[in-house]
C-alpha cells in the first residue's frame, strides 16, 4: 500500500489532488511534510533519477557524457558545476526561438526574469510548465503549517499586496516574465479559492493591472472595506509591506473619500479595475471617518493592527537584506508576529519555515527534497572563499553551523547550477536540513583587499541605529551604499533615509544632531570585519566611512527609477550597493547632510590573528 509520501512525490507533485475536508487535508499535508523530511536522501536519489531521464537526449547532458545514466556517481563525474554565464549560449539560442532539446527535454513554457537587483542585468531562466505544479504543491503545505501556530485564519482573509509587472515577448515569442506575475497569471492562482491561505481581499484584475498606483490603490480600497475581515497583512518582501503603508500615509484623504461617497478615484482608469470594485464600493461615511480619524493623528504606530483589528500576523519575508526593516514593522505593525513562510527562486521552490511564529533573526527554512536536486558548496567563513567543486555536499550530508553556497539542479534543465544564495545550516528537521539565508554571495563594497558583504553592512546599520538613532526616537528607514574611489584612500559611503519612531512632528534629518551622526559613522566602522579595520587604522588604504542622510522619499524615487527602467515592483528590493551612474545621481541629488567618521575604529594585530583562524570546510 502506498505511503502519502509516494503519493505526493516525484510524479504525483505534478498532478491534482483530490480535495478532502480541510482539517483532513491539512493533516495529509503536515504527514506529507514529515515523510519527505524523514527520507531525504532517498527522495534526492529519486529526483535526480527523474530530472536526468526525462532531460537524457538534450544537447547538454548529451555533451556532458551522460549517455542517458541516472545515477548519482555518473552525474557527479560528467557533470559540472556551472554559473548563468556559463549556460548563456545554450540559454540565448532557446530565447532566440531554437525548438530543439538544448538544456530541457520538456518544451520550454516561458522565461523567468531575475528581479534585477540580486546581481546585475536580469538573467533568464528556462522554465516548463510543470514547474508551476511544484511551486503550487509548495504553497499548498503554508497554510497547514501556520494553522498549528495561528488556528482559525481560514475564517477571515489575508490583505496581500500582491503585483503583476508587464511581461515581454523574446525572439522566439515565449513570455519573459517575473517568476511572481507567472504565478500570479497562471491557473493555479487563479483557481486559488480552493487555497484558504490566498484567499485574499483583492480583486484579480486589480492584482493583475500592471499600473503599480492603480494596483495598490484599488488593493488598498478592498482592504479597507473588508477590515474587519483581514487576519493577516503582507507582501512578499518586507519593502513591499512598507511601501503600501506609505502609500497609505501618502493617499487616505482620497481613499476615504472615494468611501464616503462610493465613487472611485477618477485616477483609477483602467476598466476591468473598475468594473472588479463594482461589488463592494459603496458608499460607507463611517468608515470614511474612522480612516480620518486614525490616519490624521500625525502617530502612526501601530497603525495595522488600528485599522485591521483582527489582524494576527504579519506575512513576509525578513530574511536577508530584508532583516533591516523589523524595527519599522514592528512600529507600524504595533508588535505583531511576523512570519517568513517560504523560501524560493526563479529556478525552484526551495523549502518552507516550518516554526512560522518565531523571532525574525531566527528564521530557518527546511529545504523540501523534492523541489529539485541540492547540493551544497563549502564556504570557507574565515575568508568567504568557496571549496572546489569536488567537494560539494548532498543535502543529506551537510553539517550544523556550516556555511554553503547553493547549487541546484531542476527539472527544467538546470543542471549543478550556481544560485548564489549563501545558507548557513541551524539544525535539522528529521532529516532534511534546515537553513538561516545569510546573504548573497557576491560582496557588496570593497575599496582594495577589504570586502564586506550584505549581512556586514546590514550588522553595521542596525548597531549604529540601535545604539546612537533610538534613543532620539529616530531609525533608519532604508540605506545603500557605494564605494566611493574618486578621493585616494578611497572610502565607503552609506546613504541613510531616516524615519521619526516616537510621534515627534518634524524630519528625522531635523531632529537627530550632526554629532550624532557623526558617531554613528565610527559605530558603523566599529562593526566591520577586522581586514577593513586594518586598512583603516593600520594600512591607511581606507578612508573614514561617510553617511549622507537622504531627503524623505528619496527610496521611493530610487524604485520609480528602477521600475522604469524595468525591474519588477513586486519583486523591487533596494540594491544594498549602487554602481549605476544616474542612480548614484539620484540619490546625491537628494543629501541633506553629509557626515564622517570622527576617529579611527579599534583594531589591533590580535584581532586579525583571531578572526583569520578557522575550520577549513
């Protein structure tokens, strides 16, 4: 008799499930989750069985000396560990419209489109169709998973803000999308209401219209109408959440307009908009003025639990670079959990955080085995150098407290590729591992042989904002930064946009003094690993660190730029370093204040003999 694991793998992962009662349905999910977790390994060895035999007769692996061999010890000998530069060719004659099996044996259903912030240029990966059914399967675990922490949500609705961003054709005519807005168009989305966790207070046209004003006011509009319904608030990315707040601080007056007299704003145009609000717009004056009421105080902390009383949680994902936003979502938020639920890419889904309700900085993400084919890549922690590509680790074998640079292999092709997504392993969850985000692998500032990443720099921010900007009821809003060489020693430069937390009336730049300032350019240096602070106090190759506070808003026109120049705004993270010319432009454009380190930081030849030395992976 088959086990609910058999029934749910490899090839059943791609089919529909018959829908059983809820409660039944959640519990063969939560029996799923722990059959998949509790035979890792073997469920690896089947992936790749699959992924290899339905891929065998493409050029690739074809090229490679597989000779149509599904086994481990063949792929691990013919197979090499490769980058997006690498698969390029292959991937530019399959954009170009060449139909025959060049890296997939499916036919290719669309190209997903990198955010366009997680390493340069957008990249394009080659997906097949089935890869939606994976994605779905994924999110159809989230639900069960948080109902054991927060009980009941299927009674209410979730205010998702959730954008589509216009997609393009290539050469060969496929769709070149986001990974978001093909999921957002796709029929399993759309068919979401057999999914109690998307059952969201937002229209799909209003989802779907790729004018991001439109989109957000009308989601916004629906929101409101239905608060009392909400119980859960997100985005996909904490940027995202916050963006809608401040959109909301920018346009209530108008929104709770629209309310009081059931029209809606002239500025929403696009007719399948309109005609999806035609069920719930009405006139409503008490609502109207409860929204004046709360949203003209000037205090807007704790402003989502104000108006969405019934909210429990907060959704989205503060992992990452994503961390530096809890202060101000716990602000807004007025404390509410927030929970990171998944963890993905444009090439898979990757895994689910199985202890939804925990601190953010404690977030782990258990790697589900039958996404794709993992494997891990050692990195070295002392000096964030990789091993050899002879040392990559199964997912069964990686070890507690070590670090790894992500290599996937994925039924639509991909084979030993390089995500470049850092994880850092924090336990295990039967058997399958499970895994902090700790930062993407390329470095973020250099100005010679010093190298800080994003975590660093995000360490950096929140020491001087936690030590110095708190206690002036100020924080930092968002940040990027650059490597600034047009002076010798070249030096670092962080752009701040401050935030007032403790209802002042006034500008956070006006509030907080230069001196204070100013010593958080030397607690900022403080925090920085010990190869910067040689350069700085020993070696003289780096000057004192700058922090130019930005004028309020400035984030916002850095994404408008963005945006227009075609990154996603579903997927819009703030790059935490900018090289472009006209963004660097935008942003100096935009300083109110310019402030420099006023000391050396601390450093001695100890320091490096003690962070110098560790555990060769």
């Amino acid at each position: 008799m088959a086990t609910s694991a058999e029934a749910m793998t490899i090839g059943s992962a791609t089919r529909s499930q018959a829908l059983s009662p809820a409660r039944d349905m959640n519990a063969e999910k939560l029996l799923f989750i722990e059959e998949m977790t509790t035979n890792v390994d073997a469920v690896q060895d089947r992936v790749l069985a699959e992924i290899l035999s339905r891929n065998a007769e493409t050029e690739y692996l074809l090229k490679c000396g597989l000779a149509g061999a599904t086994d481990r010890a063949t792929f691990r000998a013919k197979v090499p560990m490769v980058t997006y530069e690498d698969l390029q060719p292959y991937i530019r004659r399959m954009v170009d419209g060449d139909p025959s099996p060049i890296l997939s044996g499916y036919p290719v259903y669309e190209f997903l489109t990198s955010s366009g912030t997680s390493g340069g240029e957008p990249k394009l990966v080659p997906m097949v169709e089935d890869e939606l059914d994976r994605r779905q399967l994924l999110y159809s675990l989230l639900m069960p998973v948080m109902n054991q922490y927060v009980p009941g949500l299927e009674k209410g609705k979730g205010l998702f803000f959730l954008f589509v961003k216009s997609e393009t054709k290539t050469p060969g005519g496929l769709p070149a999308r986001t990974v978001l807005t093909s999921y957002y168009k796709s029929d399993h989305f759309k068919n979401r209401s057999i999914d109690t966790y998307h059952t969201c207070t937002s229209p799909m046209a209003a989802i779907h219209c790729a004018d991001t004003f439109q989109s957000m006011y009308l989601q916004l509009l629906c929101g409101l109408y239905q608060r009392h319904d909400v119980m859960r608030v997100g985005a996909v990315f904490a940027s995202n959440l916050l963006w809608a707040i401040h959109f909301l601080q920018q346009n209530w007056e108008q929104l709770a307009t629209d309310i009081a007299n059931g029209a809606l704003n002239p500025l929403v145009s696009d007719p399948f908009v309109r005609e999806s609000v035609t069920g719930i717009l009405h006139p409503d004056p008490e609502l109207a003025r409860f929204i004046h009421a709360e949203c003209s105080k000037g205090d807007w902390a704790g402003i989502v639990t104000r108006i969405w009383p019934n909210t429990k949680y907060l959704d989205t994902i503060v992992t990452g670079s994503m961390a530096q936003y809890v202060p101000t979502l716990d602000y807004y938020g007025g404390g509410l959990p927030i929970a990171s639920v998944a963890y993905g890419a444009s090439e898979c889904e990757i895994g689910l955080n199985l202890r939804t309700i925990c601190d953010p900085s404690d977030v782990s993400y258990t790697i589900l085995p039958n996404m794709a084919y993992f494997e891990f890549l050692p990195i070295d922690t002392a000096s964030h150098t990789t091993a050899s590509h002879h040392q990559l680790v199964d997912l069964a074998c990686v070890e507690v407290g070590h670090e790894y640079e992500l290599v996937i292999t994925n039924y639509s092709g991909l084979s030993r590729y390089r995500v470049g997504d850092i994880l850092r392993v924090t336990g295990f969850h039967n058997a399958a591992p499970q895994f902090q985000f700790a930062r993407r692998k390329s470095v973020v500032l250099s100005v010679g042989t010093d190298k800080t990443d994003e975590a660093e720099l995000q360490r950096a921010v929140e020491r001087a904002s936690s030590a110095l900007l708190r206690p002036h009821g100020a924080a930092v809003l968002d940040y990027t930064s650059r490597a600034c060489t047009e002076s010798v020693p070249g030096h670092y430069v962080v752009y701040w946009e401050l935030l007032m937390t403790n209802g002042t009336v006034g500008t956070a730049s006006d509030m907080v003094d230069k001196e204070t300032l100013d010593r958080c350019c030397l607690e900022m240096e403080e925090a920085m690993n010990t190869v910067y602070r040689q350069n700085r106090v020993a070696d003289g190759l780096v000057g004192p660190l700058e922090i130019r506070v930005l004028r309020s808003g400035t984030f916002e026109k850095l994404m408008d730029y963005a945006v227009s120049r075609g990154a996603s705004m579903g997927q819009y993270k703030v790059p935490r370093c900018v090289t472009v010319p006209a963004m660097i432009e935008l942003l100096d454009s935009h300083v109110v204040s310019s402030h420099f380190s006023p000391s050396l930081p601390r450093w001695a030849p100890d320091d490096q003999q003690f962070e110098s030395t560790g555990k060769q992976c």
